[in-house]
C-alpha cells in the first residue's frame, strides 16, 4: 500500500500509510514526527532536511503525492548556496 505525502496549510508535512511497524519505525527517526491519532496521520516539519529524510526512509516505497508536491521536489532538488 501507498505512502501518501501532503503539504498542509500550516506548512507541516503530512504523512498517512496503512499500520506496518516497519514504516512506523522508519518514522519515529525523522526528528520532529508526531502522530495525530484522530487524524490517522503523522506530521513532521515541513523544512528541507525533513523532505531529504522522506526521501532516503521511503524511497523505495510506492509514494503518492497530495496538495503541495510541488515543494517537496523543488526541496530535493535544490541545494542551499
């Protein structure tokens, strides 16, 4: 089953898959994951070193972008000067 990856209005990331401990122990290692039980998702800070850690965790997962793909891949793409 898909990763799906949002960008919310607050500027956090947010982050749902169906319960797999594996996934959920890959998550609990980005610095700032809190899980939002009544939403059934994660969040996580939505700065570049958060979007370069999804990337490395769940890179070989089927990942599904919603609203705010844009600046996920604009962060990975681009490097600070």
């Amino acid at each position: 089953m898909a990763v799906c990856i949002r960008r919310a209005e607050d500027g956090t990331i947010r982050v749902e898959f169906p319960f797999d401990y594996e996934r959920v122990g890959r998550i609990k290692r980005i610095p700032g994951s809190v899980w939002i039980a009544s939403l059934k998702e994660w969040r996580l800070p939505g700065d570049r070193d958060t979007v370069i850690k999804i990337a490395e965790l769940f890179g070989e997962d089927d990942v599904v972008f919603g609203s705010g793909s844009e600046w996920f891949m604009e962060s990975l793409m681009n490097t600070p000067d």
